[in-house]
C-alpha cells in the first residue's frame, strides 16, 4: 500500500513523541494500532466479498450453460425417440383444433382418427424395444436356469 521505510517510521515516532509528549504517545499508537487493524479486517472482508461474488457468479453461468446443453441433448433424445416411433409416417397431415368439439380433442383434415394414447405408448415402447441391442436383455426377461437344475430339482 504506502511504500514506508524505517527512516520514516522514526522521523514520525520522533515528531509524534515531541508533539504529544511522552506519557500519551503509547495511547496514541495502540489507538491507531486498532484503527490500522480495523481497516485492514474491513478490506480484507471486502475482498473476499467480492471474490465470493464473483465465485458465485462463475456458478451461475456454468449452470446456465450446463442446463442448455441438457435441454438441447432432451430436445435431441426426444425427437430421436419420436422419429424411432413414427418410422413409416414421413409427412404427417395438417391437424387442427375444432373450436366447437371438444377443446381437448385434435381433428384431422384428412378425417383419420387419432390413435387414443395406449397405442402410441405401446408403439413406443415397441419402438424402444427395436432398438435396443440384441446383447442388453430386456429388464423384464429373467435369466432360464441350465437343463441340469431342472434335473436336480426333478429329483428332490
């Protein structure tokens, strides 16, 4: 901070002894002894405020960044998944929503139905199913015992 040398603290222990005397010299340095401390806690509190802050801040960014590449590999996996499920439909017509009906129900301009959601569930799955591999075993098959157990258990 200020480029103080050894000369300059005597000059001025020297002044301070001739101006304040000798008696309240002492009070007066442990004075600005708290003082000096007192600033210093200030700014060094100050500092690791602001290297918090900024810490925090990298934080928020990085997240943000992490977040929009984990919406746009969702986004990916999601229309990759919609693709596996409607392989054969490559056009799909124009729909739109019949204000009279239903406001829930979607019609179609070709007047197909659409299929109620089990079916597109079940092509799903089927979908998924296709495109496992033939080495990963589906969670629900459980591994057949050898025709050896059988015999063991036969003969119990």
């Amino acid at each position: 901070m200020f480029d103080i040398g050894f000369l300059e603290l005597l000059i001025l222990g020297v002044v301070g002894l001739l101006v304040l005397g000798p008696e309240r010299l002492p009070k007066a340095a442990r004075t600005v002894g708290l003082w000096v401390g007192k600033i210093k806690r200030s700014v060094s509190s100050m500092q690791r405020e602001i290297s918090s802050q900024l810490e925090a801040e990298e934080l928020r960014q990085k997240l943000k960044e992490q977040q929009s590449k984990l919406d746009e590999s969702l986004d990916r996996a999601k229309r990759d998944v919609e693709s596996i499920a409607k392989p054969d439909s490559t056009s799909t017509p124009s729909r739109h929503v019949d204000k009279k009906a239903e406001p829930d129900k979607v019609t179609d301009e070709s007047t197909a139905v659409e299929p109620p959601p089990r079916q597109a569930a079940a092509r799903l799955d089927d979908a998924l199913a296709s495109a496992r591999q033939p080495d990963e075993p589906l969670s629900d098959e459980r591994p057949t015992p050898p025709d050896d157990d059988k015999k063991d258990a036969a003969s119990r």
